[in-house]
C-alpha cells in the first residue's frame, strides 16, 4: 500500500470514528439547554431553476496499475462530458422556460430564515434529546447556514421537465465555550410536489407549501443527527 493510500485510509476511518463517536455523559449533562439561532441564508444562495439532469459526481474507477493519476484522469474526462451535456440542457431549458423561470424566483417565501428557525425550534422541541430544553437564553448554540435554494429538476414526465423547490446547507452545534460539537451538511428536495416550472410561478401557495415541505425535511434531519450523536431513540 502506497503513502498515499495510507494517508487517504487513515484519514477517513479517523472520519468514520468521529462520526460515529458519541457525546459522553459529561457533555450531553451540558446540553441541559439549546438556543437557536437566526438562521444565515446567504446571500448569493438563490439558484437560477436548473432543468439539467444532475449527474452527481464523477464515479470511482479503478485503473488497473494506473495509480492515482491515471484515477483523476478518467475522472476529469468524465466531468468534462458530463459538464458539456449539463450547459446543453439547462441552455435548452431556459430557452423554452424564459418567462417562468424570470417570474419564478418572486414565488420564494421572503421569510425563509423565520420559517427555518420556527421548524427546527418545533421540531428539536418534541424530539426525543432536546424535548422541553429549547431556551432563548441557552449558551450552547445551534446555527443553521442555507448555501443554496431554488427549483431544480425532479423528473420528466411524458416529455415535461417536472421542477421541485430544493435546499442545502449546514447545521452547527456549538457549546457554551464556543466549541463544536456536531457539524453536518444537509439538503431537501421536496419531490412530492413535482410540478412544471410554471406552475410554480403561477402559484404562490404551491410555492410556500412546496417550500415549507424541504423546510420541515431539513429540521427533521437536524434533529435526527443529533439523537444519533447522544445515542438515544425518539419515543
């Protein structure tokens, strides 16, 4: 086995042990408590609707005695291809949805960051760890920051390209001194809600519900991290 290999290993059982490591007795007596925060929507987060088909990343293949190298190689190919194909169909996209997708973005709820703070506060407020401890107050913190959000494509239907609203981001739980105790990424599609782009721009309320739908996904996987990280079940 190569350094790098070793190195790469090393790393990420240390990840796996982190991940899997739980809050002993002397922290969660700490967690008494939970404040959260305002949550950070950033600002360049709105994402333009995108009716390309995500390919996600490019696919682990083993070269025989290609090493590393030749591993990036055929991976930068294949990013390349699938990038080329991606700018193909989202121009087409936007070229057959141009007034949908300039009237869309006015369909986003505006208080986005009150309806994130009011889900996660409800939900980390029944669940099984946190139940009866959120506090204003509390010195241990949690913050949620949303990286992006906007409509992207769900499926094709009978030649129709079917749009959902779609978030992601991070959580944080940080201590009274500050320090972190659970960082995790998170992202919600609310698939169930697939509808053509212009319905969306059409309707408000499909908006808002649609919205409100990846909303209550994201603190439901909030709060389900963070039993996994005390080590207890919901009841």
């Amino acid at each position: 086995m190569n350094s790098i290999t070793s190195v790469t290993l090393a790393s990420f059982c240390l990840i796996l042990a982190s991940c899997a490591q739980k809050w002993d007795a002397t922290q969660q007596a700490a967690l008494s408590s939970v404040a959260v925060s305002a949550p950070v929507v950033k600002s360049d987060a709105y994402q333009k609707p995108a009716g390309k088909v995500d390919m996600g990343p490019a696919p682990v293949i083993a070269v025989p005695g290609g090493g590393f190298l030749a591993g990036a190689v055929v991976a930068g190919g294949y990013q390349l291809i699938v990038g080329g194909i991606g700018v193909t169909q989202q121009s087409m996209y936007e070229n057959t949805n141009k007034d949908a997708i300039s009237r869309v973005s006015g369909t986003v709820p505006a208080d986005l960051s009150q309806r994130i703070r009011k889900a996660v506060v409800k939900e980390l407020d029944t669940h099984s760890f946190f139940k009866g401890k959120v506090r204003d107050a509390s010195p241990n913190r949690l913050v949620v920051t949303i990286d992006s959000y906007g409509y992207a494509r769900s499926s094709k239907v009978d030649g129709k390209i079917l749009m959902a609203p779609k978030m992601t981001g991070t959580f944080e739980l940080l201590d009274a001194a500050g320090k972190s105790l659970l960082k995790k990424a998170i992202t919600a599609s609310a698939t169930s809600q697939s509808r053509p782009l212009e319905d969306f721009a059409n309707d408000r309320k499909l908006a808002s519900t649609a919205f409100d739908e990846i909303i209550g996904s994201l603190a439901q996987q909030i709060a389900a991290a963070i039993d996994l990280k005390a080590g207890v079940s919901e009841n």
